[in-house]
C-alpha cells in the first residue's frame, strides 16, 4: 500500500483529498458568506450575496451542497442574517434569529416550522450568541442567560443559569453523552463550558452522565446551576485575553490559545486540575483564523501567516499572506499544510478533521494503531506477518505458510487486528478487501493446527460480520444521492438511527429502508419521513387515494420479516398538520396502539369519534381524557389545568362544576352507550352536579334525588343548605312520581338505551372499577314509584325542623344536655338518638310531642324511649311506661328486660320476667339478670309438675290395664 505519512512527535499522521469540490464557490464567497458544514460527510449551506445583486441593496440566497459541493438546493433569502446557522445531527439546517425566532429547512430548503424560542424573550433581550448542537439549541441572551432548546420543531426552552454571566461569552461549547436517539427524545447536555471577555472559562455542570435521554412526555427537567468559573490569566499577564477556543470532539480535553500565544489544553473531568499541556505557541501568525481538534489526539490550527516567514516559493512571490495549516500540539511540535491564497474551513471529527477549499476537500488524521501494526516500516508485528502471508498467498506463492509458523499462536489476534484495520481502509476499497481475507486467511489456517473454543471463533465471525456490514454501509451511502462520506467510525460513535434519519431527510428512503432491515432497527422514522413527503407531494390526488398508497406501503413493512414497526399515528398526525384531516381519519384507524388512536382522533378534533374508540377498548383513563379535551375545547374553560392522569384528578376536582354547559351535556349523552362511564367519571371526580345534569337530561329524576341526598349528608354541610338539598331531593322524588304515571315510549326507550349502558359498564376490565361505575345506579326506573323515597325525605326535613326547635326550648329551659354522653345538639342526630336523648333527661311531655308531630310507630318509639330511660336511670318512668298499658307491650316484654339488664336495673327486670308466659324463657332471662335462685325454684316446681302428670298417667293406665283382666 502505497502510504503518505509524516511524522509529528510519536505519532503519524497522514492527508489524503476525499475529492474536489465542484461547485462555484469561489473564496470570496467563502470569506464572505455565513457557513454551515454538517459533519460526517453530511452537506453544506452558504448563505451569501447573489451575484446579480447590487451594493446599495443586496440580495441575499441561502444554497445547499453535498459534501463534494454538487448542487442540492437554492432559494432567495428574505428574512434578516441570522445569529448563526447549522445543521443538526440529522442533517436539518437550522437558522436562529436576534428575537428568538428559529427556522428549520431540509437538505432542500423546504421549510420543516417555524417557531419562537421563548414567549417572555423580550425581558432577556435579543439572542447574542447561538449554537446549534446535534440535539437543540444553546444561546446566550444580552443579560447574559444560558438558554437551551431540547427541540428544533417547537419551543422546549430550559434556563441552564440561576444567575448570568459575569460578562459577554466568546463561544459555547457543551458535551452530550453519545446516544442513539430518534428526534422526539430529549437530549440534555451534561456540561456546558463558555469562555468569557475577561478571561475566565464559565462552567455548567447541568446533568448526571448517566441519565442524558428523557422522553418527551416525561416530567423531569434540567435545573438550572450557579456557573463557576476558571482563570486563565497569571498574576503576570493579567490582561491575557482568548484568541481561540476549542473543545475536543468526545468532550474529553479542552484547547485554547490566548493572545500571549500560550497553548493549554485541560482535562473537562477536572478542569481546575494541573493542565494536560501548557507553553509558548512557537509558530508566528498575522492572523488565526480557526482552532479545532483532530479527533481527540491533536490540535488543528489554520493561520495567515506572512511570506517573509516562508522561504521562497515561486507561488508565494505575488502573494503577501498565505494560508497554512498546522497539526500537532504534543511537546510544540507541529505538521505544517500549505493552501496558499485559498480560504480554509475546519471540521473536526471524532476520528480527523476536514478541510474544506473552494477546490478540494481533504481529511487529515491519526494513523490508528491497526494500521501501523500492519503497514508500518519494518513492522514485525503477527498482523503484519500475517497480511504478508496474504500476499504471498495471493501471488501463488507456495511458501507463504512460512511467515505464519512463528505466529501460530497469535494468528487469531493478528487477524482481528486485520478487522479491525478494514475500517480505516473505508476510503480504499481494494486495501480493505484484502485485509480482510487476509484475516479470512488466517482464521482458516489457525484452525488447522489449533483448537479453539467455540467461543472465540463466535467472536471472530461476528467482528467479521459486522465489519464487513459496517463497510457496505458507508460504500452504500457514499454513493446514494445524498453522498454522504462519513467513516465507519463516525457513523459508528453517532449510531444508524441517525444515519437513516439523515438518509429519510436527504429522501433516499429505500437506502435507509434497507439498512434498517441489514442493521434490525426500527423503521418508524422512515417510513412516517416517506409518508410526509408523499403527501406533501401528492396534492392531486385525493385522501383515499393518497391513505390507500400509504397503508399498503407501511402495512406491508411492518409484517416484513417480523419488524416489530408501528408509525400510523406519526403518520397521521402528519396529514393532519398539513391540513387533510380526514386522511389522517382513514389511516388512524389502523393504528394497533390505541391510546395514540385517540390521541390522534382528539387532536383532528373528532370528540364522538374518539370517545367511541376509548368506549370499545373499556378504557376510563381514554375516556376521561376525551371528556376533558371536550371541556377544554369549551370558551368557558381556559384555565383549567389538562391531565390524562387518574391519580391528579382530586388535586384539582372542584375546579370544573361551574363549567358544564348544556351543550356539554348533549354532546356527552350523544355518544352511544358512553352513560356509564361518565357515571365512573363524575363519581371518581366528585362532579356531583355534572351527574344530576346527566341525570336531569336523561329525566332519571330517582337517581338525581339521590344525588341531593349524598349532597345533603356531606359532612360540615351548612345546615340550611342541608335543608336545601334535602328539598330538592323530594321535589325530584314527586317528579319520579309524576312520570311514572305518564311515562311513553321514549322514556322507554331512553329506559332500554339505560339498561343497555349499565351492561357495558358491569363488564369493565377491572372489577373494582365495574362495581364503582354502578355504585350511583339503584337499577333503570322506568315505571317504578318513589313514594317512599320522598316520604323518607319529608320525615328528615320535619326530623331536622323539630331539632332546630330543640336546641332553641333546651337553651331556654337550661336542659342538662351535658349530662348526655356525647351530645352538642339535636341537629344533626337521628331519629332514635333524639328520641334517646329526651328520654334520658326525663323529658316525657316533650316525647310524647314529638311522637304526635313526627308520627313515629310505636314500635320504634318504644325501644328508643325505653333505651333512653335507662339510660338516664328513670326505672320508675320504664315500670310506669309499661304498667300504665294494660296489653302486652308492643316490643315484648323481652326486648324490656334486655334492656334493664344492660343498664343494671334487674329489679326492674325482675318484675317483668314473671310475665313471660314461657316459663324456658323465665328461667333463662333469670340467668341472664344473675337471678339463679329464681331460675332454679322455676325449675324444681317444673319437675315436680312434670313427675306429678307422669305419675297420674301412669296410675291411670294400670287401673285401665287391671279393669280389662277382670
């Protein structure tokens, strides 16, 4: 192999020309224009005067490139220069505006959104420095705030600084951790370093390491930090102010060069720590024009440097500046690369750095350890020995199995390092091919004379496998439309789903397809970047036209060899933002998922539509969410706080009772069999009046005036407006009542519609929410009467009056209401405890009173009386009670001797005891009130009876028995 390599210190660098630029660029244009290359190989973007513009009125144009400068786009600039302008990891251009406004455009200048950084901007001032990273936005506002935008779709702005800048920054550099990531995941940044005006390095430690991926709809956030910040300057130069300042490629090193020319290079992990390197620059420059790294190994300078210090060159004598760059850095020593009176452009990359002319693109890098081993002057290394095999083997040379005994042992390292030197042979196709059937050659010979674990020739192939994959890919897109000349180990630090995004936004979509397919990966992205360009494309034809093509596209690629793949809703919400929504109707349909199928029919907005979805999946957290998108979509609600989660519904319950509206209401009830579920929903929520409007709609007046009475038995309910509640309830009663009588065949049929709704809810898929959702329903009261319901009611409203007149009468007549255990008030207790209440104070007028007035039964009457008489140990009122009836009491005569026995008067019992006529039961209570000698006198007059009737019959049987033998 034919090498090109110079030495720097201990290490060899090498530059090769990708290829020459053809475009027209010419380097004015260069000097003069607004650049933006894309890294790995991806395009360029110029934003410069058009050439038929005049002086006093420039016209400016924005025109995209691939790498190697062929045409991709151009388009007339209208807008103000921008901050600054980039690209993305996914090959999307993005332009930041003074006022916050960001644009974003594909390789071909279509315009993706527009959006607005920040809604409150105007109180930060204008943008004064932007940056585009692979994942958001950072910029820097005039008061010296750190922003970052997670997005470059929409606005998703985090403040990185509890308090500014000291000062203006000169650059902003950041570190991500590396992720594979589609464009809706967040990607936060885990340090951010700015170098200041006044010489001082501003630090932000944002974000652990390992936890740099978030989901969009996750709730977690960046918390914005106190910077710190490091001095550069010495206590002898304290004026040293920054010429240049990079940040390495992998985040691990920091570069810059002061205008004392002292070169230092600090350690991100610890930056405060003595530095990596630090000494007088020795190269002398008129003008630095660009600093970045070479990979994460050297330093990448590019100067004007005058003539006088270059000897004498034919093409410098016309000339009083030239252009030269410089690789190095380890110990002051330095590489030096001549580009004349050409304008240059740096890029760095993970594994070299890109230099980009008017005329030619050329790649410095590192030469890896691999190929040093391999191809290096005089290596002996197995690796090498083992590719010198290889060629003599190619050549028919016979004794090529020589140079492989006296590595026998290594052979299956040395062909792994022949892999691995494939890959930085990606720019030579025939050079990596050989290496690796060299490798091929030495896995094939070791396993004849060695044996191997099974495991380390699984190792071999699947290294093998991948390389050989990995190659394929970067030949593949290098020469697809996009051109995109990334090396594998750059397409490999950034990971194949950006790629393929690249690839979608350049519309190779096949390519991508297809290595997803060779890589198995998710095709999501692609194919909704397909679907998006297809309908933006297809103005013509019609939406079942347009769903037709598209279903059967995607359908088919999600059975296709098993790619677990589902894209249908991006895809309708796709169609949607560009304003055919009942496209984006038809394809929602076969969406599998259904909590984005609702998602997306609530978004078109298709409330009926996406209630019936959420109603047939059983879903409550569905359903909840489509009554509240209903709610928000209502004039009279913008306040009110939208959240699809169940377990947040109590933070904010009482919020909404004021806002259901008739039309709500109609709506609600007009979704088929969805009743129930809004039962579920206003019992889960405690909208309490949102039910009695459902109920009132429906004319299911029994279960509204249940409703008034939960209402009324709320606890520290006011006591009119109990009072209020409970009439209510009744006047809902007598309605029931009314309708009963006249009911027709559409109370009927609202009736069925009712039985119909509690079937499906009684069939939820919990059953805890089944017997929730049917809690509020007694059962479908077509045709039933609520009589009693409504004089229950009336009985409490007359109960509840008569206490009010209790309260007032005791304060009056000073009743000792203290003495009753737990007692304030008559208001509020129930009918046997007021009852129990008055009997305990001996309150016998006042009880017979309230028996006349609130027509209590006897029954119930007496037991609390006597209850309460005992309680208050008034025996004599229980005898005089008893006695002054002639019958039997209505109780029994048993409940009265319970209760004198539980209250300790069994010389009360005892005169009731006698009266039972069972004498069992007489010596049972005798038992019962300690009375033993009573119980068992009882028992012997029993046995005595009982021997008496015995003996009679027995004497009468033999008088019988002795008159028949006669």
């Amino acid at each position: 192999m034919r090498c090109n390599w110079q030495k720097c210190d201990n290490e060899w660098y090498e530059k090769r020309t990708q290829h020459n630029m053809i475009w027209d660029i010419d380097d004015i244009s260069i000097r003069r224009g607004i650049i933006a290359v894309a890294s790995n190989g991806g395009p360029i973007a110029i934003l410069n005067s058009s050439s038929k513009s005049s002086n006093l009125l420039p016209n400016f144009e924005l025109t995209s490139y691939t790498n190697s400068g062929k045409l991709i786009a151009n388009i007339s600039w209208l807008d103000h220069i921008p901050v600054t302008i980039g690209w993305c990891s996914y090959d999307i251009l993005v332009c930041v505006f003074a006022d916050g406004t960001v644009r974003t455009l594909s390789p071909f200048l279509d315009q993706l959104s527009i959006f607005h950084l920040k809604s409150d901007f105007k109180s930060d001032g204008c943008i004064i420095l932007a940056k585009i990273s692979s994942y958001g936005i950072f910029f820097v506002t005039a008061l010296y705030q750190v922003y970052y935008n997670a997005s470059f779709f929409e606005p998703d702005c985090f403040i990185l600084t509890n308090i500014p800048l000291r000062c203006n920054p000169l650059e902003i550099t950041w570190i991500f951790c590396p992720c594979d990531s589609v464009e809706k995941t967040r990607i936060f940044p885990t340090s951010i370093f700015l170098p200041l005006e006044d010489s001082s390095i501003a630090i932000l430690n944002i974000w652990d390491p390992h936890i740099t991926s978030i989901s969009s709809n996750s709730l977690m956030e960046i918390n914005p930090v106190d910077p710190a910040y490091f001095e550069i300057s010495s206590t002898e130069n304290k004026d040293d102010k920054f010429l240049a300042f990079s940040l390495s490629p992998k985040g691990k090193f920091i570069a810059f060069l002061t205008q004392s020319c002292k070169f230092t290079v600090l350690r991100t992990s610890n930056i405060f720590a003595e530095p990596v390197m630090s000494y007088k620059f020795g190269i002398s420059f008129s003008k630095l024009k660009q600093m970045v790294w070479c990979g994460d190994d050297s330093i990448v300078i590019s100067a004007l440097v005058p003539v006088d210090n270059v000897s004498n060159l034919p093409s410098m004598k016309n000339q009083k500046a030239k252009s030269i760059v410089y690789i190095g850095g380890h110990n002051n020593q330095w590489l030096s690369y001549l580009y004349g009176k050409q304008s240059t452009i740096l890029l760095s990359e993970v594994d070299g750095v890109k230099i980009i002319t008017s005329s030619v693109s050329d790649f410095i890098y590192k030469i890896p350890d691999p190929i040093q081993k391999i191809f290096g002057i005089g290596s002996c290394e197995p690796s090498a020995m083992l590719f010198f095999a290889y060629e003599k083997y190619k050549s028919g040379d016979i004794t090529s199995h020589h140079s492989l005994r006296s590595i026998s042992p290594n052979i299956i390292d040395a062909s792994k390092v022949c892999i691995e030197a494939s890959i930085y042979q990606y720019h030579n196709l025939e050079v990596a091919i050989a290496l690796l059937r060299a490798a091929s050659f030495g896995k094939a010979y070791s396993l004849k004379i060695n044996n191997f674990d099974k495991s380390v020739i699984d190792e071999w192939e699947k290294l093998f496998i991948e390389t050989c994959r990995d190659l394929r890919i970067v030949h593949a897109i290098k020469k697809s439309e996009a051109e995109i000349e990334a090396s594998v180990e750059q397409i490999r630090f950034y990971g194949y789903l950006t790629l393929t995004s690249r690839l979608a936004n350049h519309k190779c979509h096949l390519l991508a397809l297809r290595i997803c397919e060779y890589s198995v990966l998710n095709i999501d992205h692609i194919l909704s970047n397909w679907a998006s360009n297809k309908i933006k494309n297809s103005l013509e034809s019609t939406d079942e036209e347009l769903a037709e093509i598209i279903l059967a596209k995607v359908l088919y690629r999600q059975s296709y060899k098993n790619l677990n793949s589902s894209c249908i809703a991006n895809i309708a919400d796709i169609a949607a933002k560009l304003g055919r929504p009942h496209l984006a109707t038809m394809i929602i349909y076969h969406e599998n998922d259904i909590n984005k199928r609702v998602d997306m029919l609530l978004k078109l907005p298709s409330f009926k539509l996406a209630a019936e979805q959420a109603i047939k999946a059983k879903n409550m957290e569905l359903i909840y969410k489509c009554v509240q998108n209903l709610l928000n979509q209502s004039k009279q609600i913008s306040n009110t706080e939208n959240t699809s989660n169940l377990s947040s519904i109590y933070e904010n319950q009482y919020s909404q009772k004021q806002y259901w509206s008739a039309d709500i209401i109609d709506t609600l009830v007009s979704v088929p069999n969805i009743v129930p579920f809004l039962i579920y929903y206003c019992q889960y929520i405690g909208e309490s009046m949102l039910l009695l409007k459902l109920f009132e709609q429906m004319e299911n007046f029994v279960d509204a005036g249940w409703i008034m009475v939960m209402l009324a038995c709320q606890k520290d309910i006011d006591l009119s407006i109990k009072l209020e509640h409970l009439a209510h309830a009744a006047a809902y009663f007598t309605s029931s009542i009314k309708i009963s009588q006249t009911s027709d065949l559409t109370n009927k049929s609202q009736a069925s519609n009712m039985v119909k709704a509690l079937n499906i809810a009684r069939n939820l898929s919990s059953p805890q929410d089944s017997l929730f959702g049917n809690s509020f329903i007694q059962a479908p009261h077509n045709g039933l009467d609520s009589s009693f319901e409504r004089e229950i009611i009336l009985a409490e409203i007359e109960l509840i009056q008569y206490q009010i007149n209790l309260d007032s009468k005791a304060k009056q007549a000073s009743w000792n209401i203290s003495n009753i255990p737990d007692h304030t008030s008559f208001v509020g207790l129930s009918l046997a405890k007021t009852i129990e209440s008055l009997a305990f104070l001996g309150l016998i007028e006042d009880l017979e009173t309230m028996k006349n007035i609130l027509q209590i039964p006897d029954q119930i009457f007496s037991i609390y009386k006597i209850k309460g008489l005992a309680l208050g140990q008034h025996f004599e009122e229980v005898l005089n009670f008893v006695q002054l009836s002639n019958k039997v009491p209505v109780i029994g005569y048993e409940r009265i001797i319970e209760i004198c026995i539980d209250y300790d008067a069994r010389h009360i019992a005892a005169k009731f005891i006698p009266k039972l006529k069972d004498l069992e039961r007489q010596v049972f209570w005798y038992n019962r009130a300690g009375m033993h000698r009573e119980a068992q006198a009882i028992r012997t007059s029993q046995n005595s009876s009982v021997q008496s009737k015995i003996m009679e019959r027995v004497s009468g049987a033999i008088h019988i028995f002795g008159v028949g033998t006669q």
